[in-house]
C-alpha cells in the first residue's frame, strides 16, 4: 500500500501548473514548501480549477506520481494562500472522494512558504 498509517500527507495551499511531473514537482516542494522531497512523505497538489490533484511521494527507490481527475464537483481544499496543511488518513480519502474533510481536526497547518 502505497500510503500506510504512518504516512504524513502535506496539502499545497496554492495551485499548481497539472503539466508538472516529477522533477517539477520536486521542485516546488523544496522551493515553495520548504520540504525535502525525499523524506518520504506524501506532497498533494491541485490545479486552480479544484477537479485534479497530483501525489508526489519518494519511497526509497523512486518518486511515485498519482494522479486524480474528478468527473463531478470540485475537491475541498484548504483556504490558506501558502504553505502546507497536513492531513490524516482519514481526511485524504474524503479529500480524493470530492467529500468536505474540513470538519476533521487538522493534524498540522505548520509548513510555511519560501517565498
């Protein structure tokens, strides 16, 4: 399993370009987020609209790029303009379902920008 009970799942705040694949993405979680992309927790990413999302997560061997599409709705994404919010496991299944999550206690908000 690809996100177990133990994974950290950091929410970008700000959208992103969908047409960034691994590199790119790497790229804005060491810049933006202020994170090493290769610690093995999970960086989620959507695209201004709010239907898509992308998961970077770095396993040891190699980064894994999921990638979401809804076909209805828009998925619930925190109101912050920067950084990072954590979510369990619990919140990132509401999160891909297009579910509001929000009324789930947050696990962190606490990974600024570099701006």
């Amino acid at each position: 399993m690809l996100l177990s009970p133990g994974s950290r799942i950091w929410l970008a705040a700000a959208s992103v370009d969908m047409r960034l694949g691994f590199d790119g993405l790497a790229a804005k979680v060491h810049e933006v987020l202020a994170a090493d992309p290769f610690c093995g927790h999970a960086f989620v990413f959507r695209n201004k609209r709010g239907d898509r999302l992308k998961l970077l997560l770095w396993d040891g061997l190699g980064f894994w790029l999921l990638y979401r599409r809804l076909d209805q709705g828009r998925l619930h994404w925190p109101r912050t303009e920067s950084g990072a919010v954590e979510l369990s496991l619990a919140q990132w299944a509401l999160l891909v379902e297009g579910r509001p999550w929000s009324a789930l206690p947050l696990l962190k908000k606490a990974m600024p920008t570099r701006l």
